[in-house]
C-alpha cells in the first residue's frame, strides 16, 4: 500500500518531525545507513530553509520507484511554499553556501543537491520555492532526467493515500497511469496499489486492453477511477483512456486542453467500451493526470522555466498551486506528469 508522508511546518518542532517521516521513509525503501543519513540531512535543510526564509510550508515525502530496472523505491522529499521567493538561485545552489546559525547542520541546498539521486529546485520572487530531491536505493550510473514524476498526499491524519501512480517502459511505449481507489486510507490504498502491480505486468498492453486488466487485478478490492496514458515513441502518439473521475490535461501548441475519462469503476463497474483518445506528441508537449483531490478549477502552469522542470517538481506546483491554507486539500490527493525528453537541470536553467 502507498505510504505518504505530509508534514506541515510551521514551528521549529515539525523539523524533527520531517527528519523522522524521511527516515521512515528510508526504512520501508530499506535504504542503508548512508542513504538513510543524508536523506535525514536533506529533511532537515528543507525544513529549516522553511521556517527561516519562507515562513513555513510544508514538506512531502513519497516512496517512488527508483532509476533501476528493479523499481527498487527511493525515498521523494519535496517541499512546497508560498514564501517570498530566493533572490539569487544560482548562489543559493553553491555548494557550501548555507544561511544557517552555528547551531544547525548548514548543510545547504548544493550540498542537498550534491548527495541526491536527483534535485531540481524551482523559485519566483513573490510566490513561493518549490524544493525536489530523491535519495535512490543505488548510485545510478549517470543523472538522466526523468520523463514522468508525480506527487500523494494523504488526506490528514491518515498514513495511507488512496491514491498512486506509476510508469513503467515496454519498448517504444512509455505509460502513464493513476489510481484514485474508492474513499480513503488503507482500503482505498489496496486496490491503487493492485493497480500499480498490474500495470507493470500489462504496459506492453494498448490503454484500452490495460483497463480490462486492471479491471480484473481489482476486482477483489474496492476498485478505483484510473487513468492511463501511453506514449508510443516510435509513432510520436499519445494514446489516453480513463475510467472514473481521474483527471487528465494535456498541454498542445495551441495551449492545454482536458482529456476525458469515462464513467465506471475499474474492478467493479467498467463499461463494455472504453473511448481511447490520440493526440500528437511533440517537444512541447505535457501531460498531467490527477485525482478528484485537487480542486476542479485548478490553472495548468505556463512558467516556460517550471515546464522544463523535473516532472515531480511541475506536480508539486501543481498541487502547491491549487491549494491553499484557506482553501485545503479535502481528500487523498495526487499528481502524476509526463514530460518531454529533452529538459534541463535546474543549475542549467536561468
């Protein structure tokens, strides 16, 4: 089941508290003491960074698979503001630079970046730092940015979200799934995790003939809205299908657009004949599915520099984005994207 962790921080207790969830994290992904040690030390720099420059936020952290072809997990830590922003990003990633008191660690946000499988750190003057780093289970053997990335939350208090994602390659085709299991916490989780599991036995598989199995996987669970989308390089097409009300938005040359799902309940109710929608692919292109935990009027982002973002880091603004203090999530709520193959790093981006 998918295990997520969702730590408001807005006073210098909940540090400890992110550095506890981070090494929790690393004991269900069974990191060893080294991994688990720096994943300690960048919850704690992302904390800190929170309550000193931002004036809280909060802190995230998934177990997502990792860079091998063991899907091994690897722990996610993201954090999310609405603060003033960094000033000057390119020193803030100096590694070495830190703004921290004697008494902290000070390990600052390059050396957060340095021991990490994977960073990118995303800021605007005014409206918030969004922070991404993963600590992978193994030394990949060169950085590839990713192509696909997501977010969960669990709906408070529950340690389990409802929700999950996955991607899984099988050729030429890349695909792209999300589950939102019905209602929340550990039942709900059983059957997107069933679905997660069959996707990965079934991504050789059309959208249309993945539904079918997944229907079959969750039969013996709640069942769940899911949306599946699978890119297939060799022709340049995306080809979406969805059943339930998981959401989909596309982002073409003439700007985003909404791919829909049909009703039905995958594992209980699906209907005899699932529509398949195919769109062109090209260098412009983004995909984000969701789940009905973020708001239905949510605003697709449009920063040229946030769309050449690491894929988790374009879902946590996502998130970040279609919330608020006086506006919260109201269920379990997660955020998967499908991203180009060329993009940069943060250091590489203005």
């Amino acid at each position: 089941m998918t295990r997520a962790w969702d730590v408001p921080v807005h006073d210098s207790t909940r540090v400890r508290d992110v550095r506890v969830a981070a090494e929790a994290a690393c004991r269900e992904a069974r990191l060893d003491a080294h991994r688990t040690a720096n994943a300690a030390l960048v919850a704690t720099e992302l904390a800190t960074n929170l309550l000193k420059h931002a004036g809280g936020g909060r802190v995230v952290v998934n177990l997502v698979d990792g860079p091998g072809a063991d899907r091994s997990p690897a722990v996610q830590l993201v954090s999310l503001d609405h603060g003033p922003g960094i000033a000057d990003v390119a020193t803030a990633l100096r590694d070495g630079f830190t703004t921290a008191s004697a008494a902290s660690l000070g390990a600052g946000l390059g050396t957060c970046r340095r021991i990490a499988g994977a960073f990118d750190l995303y800021s605007v003057r005014g409206r918030g730092t969004l922070v991404l780093a993963r600590i992978d289970p193994a030394p990949a053997p060169r950085r590839v940015p990713a192509r696909a990335g997501g977010i969960n939350i669990p709906l408070a208090p529950a340690e389990h979200s409802g929700d999950d994602w996955t991607w899984a390659r099988s050729g030429p085709l890349l695909t792209l799934m999300l589950a939102d299991g019905l209602g929340h916490g550990a039942k709900a989780a059983e059957a997107s995790a069933a679905a997660v599991e069959e996707l990965h036995r079934s991504a050789h598989l059309p959208p249309a003939d993945i539904l079918r199995r997944l229907d079959t996987a969750l039969r013996p669970t709640r069942g769940a809205a899911v949306a599946v989308a699978q890119l297939d390089s060799g022709t340049g097409r995306l080809s979406f299908a969805g059943v339930g009300n998981a959401g989909a938005r596309l982002r073409t040359d003439d700007g985003w657009r909404p791919l829909v799902s049909h009703p039905g309940i995958v594992g209980a109710a699906l209907p005899a004949n699932v529509p398949v929608q195919r769109e062109p692919w090209t260098a412009r292109s983004l995909l984000v599915l969701h789940s009905d935990g973020l708001p239905g009027r949510w605003t697709p982002p449009e920063e040229p520099h946030l769309l050449t973002s690491d894929p988790a880091l374009i879902a946590a603004a996502v998130l970040r984005d279609a919330s608020s203090a006086a506006s919260p999530t109201r269920d379990d709520t997660s955020v998967a994207v499908l991203a180009p193959e060329c993009r940069t790093e943060a250091h590489d981006r203005p």
